[in-house]
C-alpha cells in the first residue's frame, strides 16, 4: 500500500516554522517552547513511565464511555428509525435534553456522582450518544423504499431485511455519526479531565499548570490531537471496508 504524506506537509512546516520561531526568541521560550523542548519532555516522561500510564487511563475513560454512549445511540437510533410509535414518544425526550450542552451539567454531575470515573465515564457517554443517535436515526430512515421493497420480494423481513439491506444502506450515515462522535469524545474527555483526578492526560496538564510547565501543558494538547486523529483514521479504515460495496467508497 503506497503511503500518502501529503496530508502532513502542512503540519510539518507549522512545526519547523514554530521551531524557527522560537530559536529567533520572537516569543519567550518559557511561554511557549520549542517542539524539540516538547519532544524531549515527553521522552522522558516516557522512560519514568509516567507518560503510558496517564494516556492508559485517559483511553480507558473515553472507549469505555464511547462505547455505553455509542450503544445506546444506535439502539435508540434504530429503534426510533424503525417503529413509528417509538419515535412518537422518545424523539421530543431526546432531542431537548440533546440540546442541553452536556458540559455545562458539570456542577450537576458532580453532586449526583461525585468526581470518581463514574463521572468522566458518564459526561464521555452523555456526548457521544447524540451524534450517534441522530445520524442512525436518520440513516434508517433514508434507506431507499426500492431497496427496501425488493428485499420484501425476495421474502425477507424482520432480523433478515435488517441484517441485509436496513443496516448496509444506513452504514454511510452511521459512520459519520461515529466519527464526528469520536471528536466529541475527546473534546468531552479534555473537560471531564479537568474534574480532580490524579490519572489521566487532563491531570497531567492540570497539574502542570500549576507549576507554569507549559512545555507539559502543550505536550498533552498534543496527545489529545495525535489520539483524535488515530481514532479517525481507525474509523475511517473501518468505514471503507465496511462500505467496499457501496460505488462512493471505491477507489
């Protein structure tokens, strides 16, 4: 397989214009370090281990949270998709509290569940849940009626005409749904970190912060966006083989 680096040209001249920056001292070092300072740091932060152990607990918090909120989106997705009667009495449910900004029940969360991973936990599931509930929703409910009736004729129904025709042709639909919940995911994880913890990649920087350590600081933004970016390249993987099928995502 040929490997694209194109998508990275950008990145890297902001990087080696950055270093370039800050080797002229255009701006103070101790504000903003150089990438170098940021990749030494993070090198040792690798060797005492510290650095593995806080991305473990952060990836712990926000798969474990993606994957109860993502469950119940595409359960509440399909099922409102599917049944009329559903969708009459808990569409309205959820699209106001869907409307609620989900950080913003910060304080709230905190009374009802302290600030354990419980918490974190349920603020990561809270947001992803929407994006993936919607885009589900409407993914079974724009399946074309052709398809749909053709598979009827072809006597399928019920689990079957879900499985084979239902499901794929709303495929396209839920994949955008998990991918723009996988940023949702980490922009909700940065927040809930910032609830007092001694793991993660929030309490790294947070507690960085303290001692101004912006080199720490910027190194855990970093991570955040290095991580965002894997899951979307691992979505994205799992979309085009899911959708190999489908004539938009061939080559």
């Amino acid at each position: 397989m040929k490997l694209d680096f194109r998508p990275w040209v950008i990145p890297v001249v902001l990087v080696v214009v950055w270093e370039i920056i800050v080797r002229l001292e255009v701006i103070s070092a101790s504000l903003f370090p150089s990438p170098l300072t940021i990749v030494e740091t993070g090198w040792n932060l690798l060797v005492n281990g510290d650095l593995m152990t806080h991305i473990g607990v952060s990836l712990w918090r926000a798969l474990t949270g993606m994957l109860i909120g993502g469950v119940i989106g595409f359960v509440l997705g399909v099922l409102n998709g599917l049944s009329k009667k559903s969708y009459i009495y808990l569409d309205t449910t959820i699209q106001m509290i869907r409307n609620i900004p989900h950080l913003a029940l910060i304080p709230l969360v905190i009374v009802w569940i302290g600030i354990g991973e419980d918490a974190k936990i349920f603020l990561v599931a809270l947001g992803v849940l929407f994006p993936i509930y919607v885009n589900t929703f409407h993914g079974i409910r724009n399946v074309d009626p052709n398809l749909v009736e053709m598979g009827r004729m072809y006597n399928l129904k019920g689990w079957s005409l879900f499985k084979d025709v239902l499901l794929p042709g709303a495929l396209p639909s839920i994949f955008v749904g998990l991918r723009y919940a996988l940023g949702v995911m980490w922009l909700t994880l940065i927040i809930a970190e910032t609830i007092p913890t001694n793991e993660g990649l929030g309490y790294l920087a947070t507690n960085a912060r303290e001692f101004m350590q912006t080199d720490v600081i910027i190194l855990s933004i970093i991570i955040y966006a290095l991580l965002g970016k894997l899951a979307d390249l691992i979505a994205q993987f799992g979309e085009n083989r899911a959708l190999k099928w489908n004539a938009s995502y061939t080559k």
